[in-house]
C-alpha cells in the first residue's frame, strides 16, 4: 500500500526527537518507493522531486540529526539520482547540503559502522552528482574533502566506495584553476601521496589526475613544474624501469610502490610536461630518464614501444629544433592541402581552407598528438583538443585509417560516441 505524499513529507519535515521514529519510517519507504517503481514518471507525479529533494536537503542542515537518519537520506538521495539525472541540479541548488556533506565527511568517525555507512554513502550522491554539476561540488571545496576522504580512510572503505571517490577525484580534478587555486598545492600533494599506494588501481587514477591536471597548466599556458615537487618524476621514471621487470618476474612480482602500470598515461604526461615546462625537460635530460626509456624499449610491449617513441620523437624536436617549434596551444592546426601558386586562384578552394570557422585536417604533428590522447584514454583531453583546434574527426590519415578506427582500436566508449 503507497504512503499519502503529504503525510509522507509532513514526517520527513519532523525535528523533533520525539518524531525521528517517524522520519527514519517515511525515508526508508520513500526508498523503497523509488527503487521498485516499474513507472518513475508517475512515481514523481505522486512524490514530486521538487518537494522531496529540499526536505530531503533540509535533513542533512540539522545539526541534530542522528547519523543513521542521515545515512538513509544520503541513500534516499542516491536513488533519486540513478533513476533521474535531472535531480542533480535541484541538489545542488539547495543553498547548503554540498557543504553539509563535506562537512560530515571531514568529521565523520569510520571505525564506525553506521558513520562509516554515511561517508560511503556521501560518495555516492558525490559521484552521481559530478556526472552534471561538477562546478557544484568543486566550489565548495569538495575536492579537497574527498581527497583528505581518500588519503586517511582508503584502507577501511569498500573497494567499490574507493573507486566512486577516485572518479569524483578525477571529475574535479578538472575544474582546477592553475592560476587562481589557493589549495593548488595540498592538491599535488595529497595526488603524491595517492602515487605511493600500495593498490596499482589507487596509483592509477592519481596518475590520471595529474595528466588531467597537466592539460589544464597546458591549456592556461602556465608552467608545469609544480606538478614535479612531491616525487613524480621519481614514479613517473620507476614506473619505466618496471617494464621489463614485470616482464621477468611476472607473477612473482609483489605489488611495487610509486609504480604505475599505465604506461600510455606514462608517457603521454611526460609529453605534456616537457612541451609545457623547459625546467622539468631540462631536468628530466639530466636524470635517469634515458635508462629507463632504454629499459622500457627493450621491455615492454608493442604499444608501449610506440609511446615511447612519440616521446622521444618530442625530446628530439626540443633537442634540435627548439621550443619554438612546437605549435601553441589553441592556435588553428595547419591543413594537409598546399596552397596554390601565387599567380593561380582555385576557382573550388577546399572547404578546409574557404572559411576559419571550417572543420580541418590535422597536420602529421596533430594527428600524433590525436593519437596519443586516444592512446592515454583520457576522454576530456581528446574532445578539448579536438574542439579547441576545430578538426574532421571525419578525416583519413596517410595509412587510411579514420578517428573512428583508432579510437575503437586504443580509446573508450565515450571516445567513440564522442
């Protein structure tokens, strides 16, 4: 039998103690509600979203709210998100729960069971959230929230909860501000200290995050090298080394720290490193760099070989040629089509080259660069890039092959529905 919405809503706005009996009924039953509805637009008809989600808001605002209470209204939340996207933005517009959650995840005790319940659960409305307001979640702080999150709590969390907060790591991670982030700093450290973890998985994703982080410098036209202060050139050239070892131990090997198994995101962050920053190239010449590219070409797999040589395709091009012949970043990519004579005028120019605003065919450099992002898997980087350089993704390179083909070949499903 369903519930009266307005008896319903009346008990979720109870304060008092004397009601929390009454609350904890009409959430668990809003819960279930929502979850075994075979119909959810006439669910919403009856319990409208726009009523429930700010009462359900105003939950996480009582300061007196028991921690089971909130532990089910988090849930509550979570399974309004999953069934519609559109109830992210009236979350996020509620004045205050973004904090509210921040603030119970900093203080909340994980050793035990039901505050550790809540702090898993405030992941998940996080990570349901970030799919479409990211800018909601990052302005309150929330970054710095999970990461501490992340850093103090990874070894008592479910793996499942650790992953959720390394993908809102990675969403927010995207929204830094190189020029104007005052917690910058604790942000590289805190992903420093996510390098060394013993969880390759763990390792993985920060490093996805500083390559995130490395295109967003990129992009700013702002140097790199801070991203090198809390030991990622350390990681960064273990992580070359280990190919080959990986190899010969194979399964005997334990798990390494400051190890990353991603050689593509490896390499594809050294590129982004040096093309942004002459210090960290300048150091990187002077390290252990050649060594460990030497072990990783004599190591690793085809893949890997062919990253690497992209890279050291760019070292050359900075040896020899020079910074100034790399091509800015956002400037327009040069087409594949000569221009015609001086004395001759194409009566059909190519629709490439009629109009600035036409869709191009990136030059051979671009096209690596394409490749390499494709190769990294990194998807926010791939359509910037594209979007940002206006190019075919239509186009053929010289081998015949189309976008299409190496994204189905080395990237993800959202590359190839991009």
């Amino acid at each position: 039998m369903e519930a009266d919405p307005d008896e319903l809503l009346n008990w979720l706005k109870g304060d008092g103690s004397g009601e929390r009996d009454l609350q904890i009924i009409a959430l668990e039953q809003l819960c279930m509600l929502v979850l075994m509805s075979d119909n959810i637009d006439r669910c919403f008809e009856q319990y409208q979203p726009r009523l429930f989600l700010p009462a359900l808001c105003d939950i996480f605002s009582d300061p007196l709210a028991p921690t089971h209470v909130l532990e089910v209204t988090a849930r509550a939340l979570t399974y309004f998100l999953d069934v519609s996207v559109d109830c992210a933005k009236k979350i996020t517009s509620h004045p205050t729960i973004i904090r509210s959650m921040c603030t119970c995840l900093q203080a909340v005790d994980i050793e035990d069971r039901t505050n550790k319940d809540l702090a898993e659960q405030i992941i998940k409305v996080f990570e349901r959230l970030c799919s479409r307001e990211t800018s909601s979640i990052y302005e309150q702080d929330g970054l710095r929230c999970v990461l501490d999150f992340i850093n103090t709590c990874y070894s008592v969390v479910h793996k499942d909860s650790l992953q959720s907060a390394l993908n809102v790591v990675v969403k927010l991670i995207g929204k830094i501000d190189p020029q104007n982030s005052p917690t910058l700093d604790q942000t590289i450290e805190s992903l420093s200290n996510l390098l060394l973890h013993d969880d390759t998985f763990v390792a993985d994703n920060a490093l996805r995050c500083f390559a995130t982080l490395a295109d967003r410098f990129s992009r700013k036209n702002v140097d790199p090298e801070p991203l090198m202060r809390y030991g990622l050139k350390d990681v960064l050239l273990r992580s070359l080394h280990y190919v080959s070892k990986s190899l010969t131990e194979t399964h005997n090997a334990p798990n390494a720290r400051g190890i990353t198994t991603n050689l593509s995101v490896v390499t594809g962050l050294l590129s982004t490193l040096c093309r942004g920053s002459a210090k960290v190239t300048h150091d990187l010449l002077r390290s252990d760099l050649p060594d460990a590219l030497e072990a990783a070409l004599c190591g690793g797999d085809e893949r890997c070989v062919l990253d690497i040589m992209r890279f050291l395709d760019l070292l050359i091009v900075l040896i020899f040629e020079g910074r100034q012949a790399l091509p800015r970043p956002g400037s327009s990519v040069r087409t594949t089509n000569p221009p015609p004579p001086p004395n001759e005028t194409p009566q059909n120019p190519p629709a490439s080259t009629t109009a600035t605003t036409g869709n191009t065919t990136p030059s051979d450099r671009s096209q690596q660069q394409i490749i390499e992002y494709i190769r990294s898997r990194n998807l926010q980087v791939f359509t910037n890039y594209i979007e940002e350089n206006n190019i075919d993704v239509n186009y053929t390179d010289n081998v015949g092959q189309t976008m299409l083909n190496w994204v189905s070949a080395f990237g993800t499903r959202e590359m190839v529905e991009y």
